[in-house]
C-alpha cells in the first residue's frame, strides 16, 4: 500500500497536525512507502517513512492555445492559492496601488475572502473555492495569474501544478520566490526575487502585449511537450509495475520496521 501525500506536514492547519500527531503519523509510517510529486518532501518525509516514490505532476486536459483574450485591453489577473494568506498579505497593498493606477486591471480571487475585501470595490471578482472544472473555466478567462510562495522550507516541498495549470489555460504568471526558479530559467514564468517585487513585474507584463503573448506561447508548448500526462503515462505505469514485481521484499521492510514494535504485525499476515 502507497500512501499518496503531497504538502508538508507543518504547511497543513494546526487542528489537522495534532489529529495526526495523536496516532503518530500512522498513515504514513505503516503503508509500504509513500508516492509524491517532490524530493524535497520525500526527504522531509523519511523521519516517518523511509521508502517514497516520486512522480513529478502531470496536467490532463490542455485546451488550445488561446492568444485572442491577450488582444483586450481590459486585464484580468487571477489570485486563488489555498492557504496562502500570509504572502497574499504581503502584496495586497501593492495590488490595490496598482489597481488605483490602473483603471484596465481587475482582479479574480479565489478562496481568499479576507484579500477580496481590502481591494477597491467594483475592482475586484471574489469567488469561493469551487470545483475543478470551474476552477479551470474561471482560471482561463484571465490574462495574468499570480502565484506567490514564500521561501521556506516546506514551501520548497510544493509542486509546480498551479504554473501548469496556468500554461495550460494560456495564461502568463508571475511567480516565487520560492519553488519556480527551474520553470523561470527555461522561460515559461516569471519569477519574483521577492514577494515585495511581484506586483511591479505583473504590471510590466500587463503593459507589454508581445512579452506576454510570448510568455505564454512558451508555456503552453512547455505544458504539452514536456508536463502532460499523456506523455508521461508510459512512466508512471513502469514504475507501479516494478513496484508490484517487488511487493514481497516491500512486505519484509515494513515487517522489520515494525518488529520490536507495539505495531508488529503477526507473522504470515500478509499475502502473497
């Protein structure tokens, strides 16, 4: 059994960790090993469980290129990054001077009520969380997206699917500091130094039509040629398969880790 996790742990609500905390971390230490998306989490992670799998994201369901919507004058910039509040916090300020510098500019938040409210009334599209397919449809009628991620250790544990998403609905973003340097060096984000530099560079981008057409060609080839699932289906086959042939010593290890334990399984209690 792998058990599919993917945020570090101390990124998770505080009433979450100690109802995890109170089995001690059971679902992590007694599965046969862990499948994530990062390294870095896989690291953070060996305290409860040595052996992890990880798979890099993929993105399903890449629309066609949409260049037409970069033609309109009117700017619409997406924020909606789940537990985010402390770098949302960071940049509203900056988002409500650019708003008020900017009449073209208009914000669609997600998830985030509390940003929502200190930005200019009639500027601003607030949303609750929604659901996939909703998420992506809202996600691709604007232009700029913004993705803001501290640095840190555990954000370092985040995955690039928010930037995937993005490329794939043909939208430009401005991303970092933490997590997108590999994705800024090959081009197809934007990444901030700091957060306090996020919004400078969302406005250059708003006024630089062909930067952003670019910008977003760029991506949307990156999500297809290198990031969809469908590529990367054949991979992730070849690994569950290997993982299967390999089942039994799987079973031996999790036994030994166990052995002189209160959770020592019985012997002979697995099949095979």
């Amino acid at each position: 059994m792998l058990t599919e996790w993917d945020d570090h742990p101390e990124l998770f609500p505080r009433a979450i960790q100690a109802k995890f905390e109170s089995i001690d971390w059971a679902h992590l230490r007694m599965c046969h090993g862990l499948h994530t998306s990062s390294i870095n989490l896989a690291m953070a992670l060996e305290k409860f469980q040595p052996i992890s799998v990880v798979v890099e994201n993929s993105i399903a369901q890449i629309p066609t290129l949409d260049l037409a919507k970069h033609k309109s004058k009117n700017i619409r910039v997406f924020i909606g990054n789940q537990n985010r509040s402390a770098e949302h916090l960071q940049i509203c300020q900056n988002i409500e001077t650019w708003l008020r510098s900017n009449e073209n500019i208009n914000m669609v938040v997600v998830g985030d009520s509390n940003l929502a409210a200190t930005l200019p009334r009639g500027r601003v599209e607030a949303h609750p969380l929604l659901s996939y397919p909703s998420y992506r449809k809202l996600l691709s009628s604007c232009q700029i997206a913004l993705i803001p991620l501290e640095r840190s250790l555990p954000n370092s544990c985040k995955t690039p699917i928010k930037l995937l998403e993005c490329a794939a609905e043909s939208v430009a973003t401005i991303s970092g500091p933490e997590l997108y340097c590999k994705q800024t060096i090959i081009g197809v984000s934007v990444c901030a130094e700091q957060l306090s530099e996020m919004i400078q560079l969302a406005a250059k981008l708003a006024n630089d039509t062909s930067a952003r057409l670019a910008l977003v060609r760029k991506s949307h080839d990156w999500a297809i040629s290198e990031m969809s699932l469908k590529k990367n289906l054949p991979y992730r086959h070849w690994i569950y398969k290997s993982l299967w042939k390999s089942r039994l010593q799987l079973d031996n290890k999790l036994q030994k880790r166990f052995s002189d334990g209160a959770f020592a399984f019985p012997k002979n209690s697995f099949t095979r």
